[in-house]
C-alpha cells in the first residue's frame, strides 16, 4: 500500500480514511468470529480456499483484499447473508425517500388516442379479390 500525498492506495486505487477504517474492522469482526468459533487460522484458510498468508491480510484489514475472499470467509463463518443484504434496495433508506419523492402527486387516466379514419371507397370493399389461373386466391 502506498501512500500518495496523504491518501493510501492499493493497485493504483485510492483509499479513503473512513473506508481503510470500515475495512480494519471489518478484518478484525471476521477474526474475532473465527476465534469465537474456535476455528484455527489454517482449518479456516482450508475452508476458504486460501492461503493463511490471504487469510492474515483479510483479517488485518488490507484493503487490497478481493470481494471473493471476504464472501467465501463470510460463508465460512455461516454469515453470507449478510454479504448478500449489503447493497439490498429494500433496505437502503435514502433510495427509499428518493423513489417517494420521485411519485407523482396525481395521476391521470390515459387519454385515448383518436385518429381520424380513413375514407375508405366501396369499390375496394365491393371487389373481390381475384383468382389466379389455378383458382387461388392470394393475400
């Protein structure tokens, strides 16, 4: 991680204080799980499909660490749900108040369109249509 004029970035994207900070607890809230579970560090890079090197940089917050990896540790820990819900628009308040801001005030019936009709001549409905040699009548 490198640090450019004040702000840490991370393969050449930048990290914000308040995310670096979420990030950091959010590796320490897995490793206390993990530990509350009484699962050992390796067992659990086993069932992540990582190696414990991976496994020490989630847990220590390292912002470089893929979406992949904190799920698969999220499932580990019976937690996926959780992953799922993050972004979950039925619980996002703001977009909430927004879609109710955005509502009319009042609706209106649709109005029907009326298109004038075409005049039509009786020698078109009138004729039949004609046969071909072979007596069918195409469309």
């Amino acid at each position: 991680m490198k640090t450019e004029k004040g702000l840490r970035t991370t393969k050449g994207s930048p990290v914000y204080p308040q995310v670096a900070r979420v990030i950091e607890k959010l590796g320490k809230d897995v490793s206390l799980a993990r530990r509350l579970r009484r699962i050992p560090a390796a067992d659990f890079a086993d069932q992540m499909g990582v190696s414990r090197a991976t496994l020490h940089r989630l847990e220590n917050g390292d912002p470089g660490i893929s979406l992949n990896t904190l799920a698969m540790a999220m499932f580990a820990l019976g937690r996926l749900d959780a992953v799922a819900d993050l972004a979950d628009p039925t619980k996002d308040d703001v977009g909430l108040m927004l879609t109710r801001q955005e509502a009319p005030r009042r609706v209106q019936r649709p109005r029907l369109s009326r298109k004038p009709l075409q005049p039509t001549s009786d020698a078109q409905e009138a004729s039949e249509p004609e046969a071909d040699a072979n007596g069918f009548v195409g469309w």
